[in-house]
C-alpha cells in the first residue's frame, strides 16, 4: 500500500497586514526627515537619510506587490522564495524550532552542513547573515511576518 504524500503547503504574503507596515514605516521616515531637519542636521545629511528611506521603500513596495508564494514546504523539503537560499532538503534539515523575534513569527532551521551552504552565497547574503548572529539570531532561519497561512499552520503541516 502505498502512503498519500499531502500537497504542497503554501504561504502568501497577506497584502492588508504587509500594506499597514508600509504604512508605518513610511510614516517614521516622514517623521525622521521632518526631525532631521528642524535639528542640527544640515541639509546633506537630510539628503541622505531621504534616499536612503527611498531605497527602503522601494524595496518593501516590490515585496508587497510580489505575486505568487513566498514560502512552500512539500515532501522535497522548505523553500523560501523570497531569499538566496533556495530549497533545504529535508535531507539536509537536522532540527526545526520555533521563536520569536520583535513580535516576528520564524522558523529556525539548523542545517547538517551550514557552512558549506553559506559559502555559497553571495556577499551580501553573507553580509546580512553576520549581522543577524550578531543580534542574537540564527543563520538559517524562516520568516513568517504578514504571511498567511502562518507559522502555526506550517508547523501543524
């Protein structure tokens, strides 16, 4: 006899809850600009946290308007297509936990062989996974802010 694989689990980006946080972070960086400005800052330094709030937009707009799933787990393994890392191979999965940080659902993933697989990312992959150690985070690790379903229902998956 043989055992029935269940189909794909598919998480969305949920546009109400992703769109509020635009919302928010665009109203911090007006509000950034405008205490910039009426403090010491001259107007270069203005200049620049504008460009650099501009650039931050851009890229959550793109995320926000990203059409199709964000992260699919099935009988191959988990992959997250919003980032380099590709598919992790349930093969290649040692343990799952969950945690929580800055009220973000995630799923920690711990690897058989993390280094390997890091090294074969681009520098800026790497760059962004130093600075998450440095906060106290794990290297490989699933995010499940403004997605739907959530982390509750993968990990009932």
């Amino acid at each position: 006899m043989q055992r029935s694989v269940p189909p794909a689990f598919i998480c969305e980006r949920s546009i109400p809850k992703t769109a509020v946080r635009l919302a928010l972070l665009l109203l911090i960086g007006v509000c950034c600009l405008v205490a910039s400005r009426l403090f010491i800052f001259d107007l270069e330094t203005v200049l620049k946290i504008a460009v650099g709030w501009g650039i931050v937009m851009i890229v959550i707009t793109r995320r926000l308007f990203h059409g199709g799933p964000n992260v699919v787990i099935d009988e191959h393994g988990i992959n997250d297509l919003r980032t380099s890392w590709g598919l992790f191979r349930w093969n290649e999965i040692v343990a799952l936990s969950k945690f929580t940080f800055n009220n973000s659902p995630c799923l920690c993933i711990e690897l058989v062989n993390e280094q390997a697989r890091i090294a074969t990312l681009s520098w800026w992959a790497r760059f962004i996974i130093r600075l998450n150690r440095h906060y106290g985070l794990p290297a490989v690790f699933v995010d499940f802010t403004c997605l739907t379903p959530g982390l509750a229902e993968a990990c009932r998956y």
